[in-house]
C-alpha cells in the first residue's frame, strides 16, 4: 500500500486528512477544515501540498482553501455540480472521474443528499474511501439540500463495497450517534459491541474513524433502513427503504440524548 494517511482533530470536532504517495511524495489533504493545523502537520513532517480534495462546499471543509492556496499553491479539486461554490478550485470532477496522487488513484463517486453535488473519494487499491459528511460512524449526513432516497442510494451502493473497506468519515460525531442508534435497534448485538469499542476508543482519547464498511452494515440505522427491526421502530412497516431512512432521520434531527 503506497497511500500514507495522516488523520487529526480540529476545530470542535473534525478530522482533518493528510494523505501521501509513499512512492512519489505527493500529497494531498481531504477538505480544508483548519488551514493553520493543516500547516502545521505539513511542517512538523518537512511536507509541502501537491492537492486539496474537497468533497463539498460547507465552509468547515473549505475554509483553509484560500490560505493553504496562498501558502503551497496546490491544485484544488472539489465536485463539478457546486463548481461555484468552491474556493478558488482549479479542477472539477464528477461521478467515474480519476484522480491521481502520485501512483494513488481514486474513482469520484457523486453522492448527493448532504449537499447538492457532494463526492466521495474512493481509493479501490487501498481499500479506502473519503466519505465527507455523507456517511458518518453509526449516523449519515444532515440533508441539507438532498432527499432521503439519495441518501438511500449512497447507502446502498456502499453496502456493495468490500467490508474491511475503511471509511474515513469528516466529524467525531460516533457516541452522539450511538445514543440515537440505540433508540432504533437497542437489540442489535452488534450495536452494541459496537458501542462498547467506541466508548473505549474515547475513553483513550483516540478516534473512532475510519470506520469500515462491514461495522456499518451491522449497526448503523441509516445503512440499515431496509431491515425490518429498523422499520417497525419507526411505524414505518412496509414503507420503502428511502422513506423509512428520511423518518430516521427526520428523528435524528430533534434528538437531544
């Protein structure tokens, strides 16, 4: 595996990535949350930056683009459809493009529900894949400016990725879902192994990302809105898998647990 990733907190809770060609040097950073802790995990590793892959528009991943623009002139690639909307983008792709980092490619997936031209950033060789904030540990993204049976679709066509496929995920947001995952299958053994593993993992002041495909297929609600244990506890038997997913998350929404 030539893909080296650095992960981080920043701000109040989100993960910032570093990645680089063990091969070639170049390097890359998923979204740009806070360009001076960026920087600073650049320096403290004597590492300039070749690109900045942006997976949406929300100023919490593209904030630091015009400062790390200014300081390391890398490339910035961000999703056709909010072309507009990303600062100072160079390139912009959409679903089936390639991008490139050094001998590291990833396949763009279009995936919109949280915001209107969302991509994901899918590295098939490393088993890797860049989800912004359409999946989350145990939860899904806010629709903002997307439907529920987007969000179903997105769901579902990650169910089809090998499950040890890790999943980077942009927000701590684990124990908070867990709470309300537990209000819809409180009976799933796998929630709440789960459960038990992250809390341990925040009790040891580690992160909970990257998640894997496999552990969400087993637990979380969202990735689970065609089982019937999911339905039922939200009255919603016999309805479709995208309308039993946007009353999951409607829920969601006004939870305070």
């Amino acid at each position: 595996m030539s893909l080296k990733i650095i992960l981080f907190p920043c701000l109040s809770d989100n993960y910032g990535f570093i990645l680089r060609c063990t091969n070639t040097g170049q390097t890359a950073c998923i979204d740009t949350p806070d360009a001076g802790e960026i920087s600073k995990q650049l320096q403290t590793r004597g590492w300039g930056l070749d690109y900045i892959f942006n997976t949406h528009h929300h100023p919490d991943h593209t904030g630091g683009n015009a400062a790390l623009k200014r300081k390391y002139g890398p490339t910035i690639i961000g999703p056709k459809a909010e072309e507009t909307r990303i600062p100072l983008i160079d390139e912009a792709v959409s679903e089936g493009s390639i991008v490139r980092l050094g001998d590291c490619k990833a396949v763009i997936w279009d995936t919109p529900a949280h915001t209107a031209g969302h991509i994901n950033y899918y590295f098939k060789e490393e088993d890797v894949i860049f989800v912004g904030d359409t999946l989350f540990a145990l939860g899904c993204g806010r629709l903002f400016e997307g439907s529920a049976a987007q969000m179903w679709a997105a769901m579902a066509r990650y169910r089809d990725l090998p499950k040890p496929t890790k999943v980077y995920c942009a927000h701590e947001y684990t124990l908070s879902n867990a709470r309300f995952a537990q209000t819809i299958e409180s009976g799933n053994p796998d929630l709440a192994d789960y459960i038990t593993d992250a809390k341990s993992k925040r009790d040891g002041g580690l992160p909970t990302v990257p998640t894997t495909i496999g552990a969400e297929i087993a637990a979380n609600p969202f990735m689970r809105a065609d089982k019937d244990a999911v339905a039922r506890a939200v009255n919603m038997k016999g309805h479709s898998p995208e309308d039993v997913l946007g009353e999951v998350r409607r829920r969601k929404d006004s939870f305070r647990g």
